[in-house]
C-alpha cells in the first residue's frame, strides 16, 4: 500500500489511498484517510498485525504533523476503532476549503465528514450566493456550512438524527456563522413533506441519501419517491444537486428516474469526486448529478 500512497498538501483533510475503489490489486480491504492530526485506516477484512504496524509507521514517520495512527476495523462487530501509534484523539477539528469540521473517532462507523464529497461542497460554496436551499438527509451539515460560507440566503437541514444535526449546530458554530439563517428539522423525510414545503420554495435542492438503512430507506426503492416531489419544493430555475454512493446503481438510474417522475429537470452536468477516489470500474464510486428545474 506504501508505494500507492501520495502525500501532497497536508493542512487540509483528505483520502490518501483509496482501496475500496478495487483499482490496486489485493488491497480492495483498505482505506487510508488524513484527519489532521490523525491518520485513520480504514479495514473491511482482517490483515495480519506486521503488515498493519509496518504501514502505520511508515505513515506516522511520512506525515510529520500527524500525531496519531488509528484503524477502523468495519470487518468487526460495531466498527470499534484501535490506536496504533502516537496519541490517543477521540475527536479533532479540520479544515477544507478553508472551513472547519468536528470530527470523532471510535463513537460512530463515520467521523462526520465523507471525503468523497469535497468538490461537491466547493461547488456548493461557490454556488450559493443570496439562495435558499434545502439540503436533505444533512448529516453533521456539511453542505449548509458550504451554502452558508457562500452567502446563502438560509439553509433549512433535514434529517432524521437529530444527534447528527446537533454536530451540525457545532459545525457552524465553528465557522462562527450566524444560525439564525440555519434551520435544523429531525424528522423523517419520507413523512414530512409538509415541514418541508413550509420553508419553501428553493433556489437550491441538494439531496445525498444514504444507500439503505434498515426500516428507513432502501434508494433503489425510493429515490423516486423524493424526485417526484421536487415539483412541490423548487423554484422556477432552481438548481438540484443528486447524489447516489451506491455502487450497484450507476448514473443512468438517477438520469430515468428524473426523466420518468420530474421531466422539468434538465440535466447540466456531473461533479466528480477528487482523483484519489481512484475507481476500476466505471460507475460504482460516488455520483452528484446537476440538474436546473425549468418549467
């Protein structure tokens, strides 16, 4: 994994070997991500214990601010996260594009930020001006600490962890943003078309659902459901922004969805996620459809 892994500017978080991309040949298991000070490897099967302590030496003696190697074993029962060298750091604070995020370490399976996700909230941060968007399933808010970076209007953040949405009250705290344009709704989604249309209409829909959680949503099923509604939360002219990291659907799957429930979409380009984010086939990565509502 060494030799794969290519160290450039380190004052801002990024993935510096991506594994799970199945372009390098027995290392499909492997994630290397920097958080600074932190790096964490990520381990969807086991590996013996020399090989996981020769590369995390190598990675603490490489990174000379790094002050802690953790790994993430997801091939264990919870995801339970291990230090390996250095210091012990349940949570850290990085920067991207210049903004600041809280992130934590063995409390959930994901720190708080998806890395895969960084030109996408460029393109947020520099599309935003005077706009009220809407961003569903938030997460710890990332996409409305962007908007609200590029001079959004206001954000209203759906999702149904409220725990989630208090990280983002913290992220834009960070940012010293003033909350008073942000708006935080715990709710189910799928059950709240009302709350939503309350705040609306948008010049900004941005919609990054997770690919299946248990009694929540299966988005092969429901990708369409939201779609459909588009028509009840857009402005004429709005901008959308899909998202889809599932990698048994491909961008075709968004493209006829919008096609067969909301025509008035017309598609106006794909964000790509950063070149580290090294895929072997084409279409199982990550994929962020733009769109522009016209009626």
């Amino acid at each position: 994994m060494i030799e794969h892994i290519a160290i450039n500017d380190l004052s801002e978080c990024q993935r510096l070997f991506h594994g799970r991309g199945h372009a390098y040949d027995g290392l499909a298991h492997v994630n290397v991500d920097w958080l600074l000070p932190v790096v964490l490897i990520t381990l969807y099967q086991e590996v013996e214990q020399d090989w996981l302590t020769t590369q995390a030496q190598w990675l603490y003696n490489k990174l000379t601010s790094c002050k802690s190697v953790q790994v993430q074993y997801r091939c264990r029962a919870k995801a339970p996260t291990e230090l390996l060298l250095g210091e012990q750091k349940a949570h850290t604070q990085v920067s991207e594009h210049c903004l600041k995020y809280h992130l934590e370490f063995g409390k959930a399976q994901n720190t708080g930020l998806f890395l895969d996700m960084r030109n996408g909230r460029q393109w947020v941060l520099e599309n935003s001006q005077n706009k009220t968007v809407l961003n569903l399933f938030a997460y710890t808010c990332a996409f409305s600490v962007a908007a609200i970076a590029g001079d959004a209007e206001k954000v209203v953040n759906f999702d149904m962890s409220k725990a989630s949405l208090t990280k983002g009250r913290e992220n834009h705290r960070l940012n010293a943003h003033n909350t008073k344009k942000v708006i935080f709704e715990g709710v189910d989604i799928f059950k709240s078309n009302g709350r939503i249309k309350r705040h609306g209409l948008y010049d900004l829909i941005i919609c990054d659902p997770p690919s299946f959680q248990k009694g929540s949503i299966n988005i092969e099923r429901d990708y369409a459901k939201l779609i459909r509604r588009i028509p009840q939360w857009a402005k004429p002219q709005a901008d959308i922004m899909l998202c889809l990291n599932s990698p048994d659907l491909d961008r075709e799957f968004l493209l006829n969805n919008v096609l067969d429930h909301c025509p008035q979409c017309q598609y106006q380009g794909e964000i790509a996620p950063p070149a580290v984010f090294k895929e072997a086939h084409q279409g199982k990565g990550l994929k962020v459809l733009l769109f522009k509502y016209v009626l």
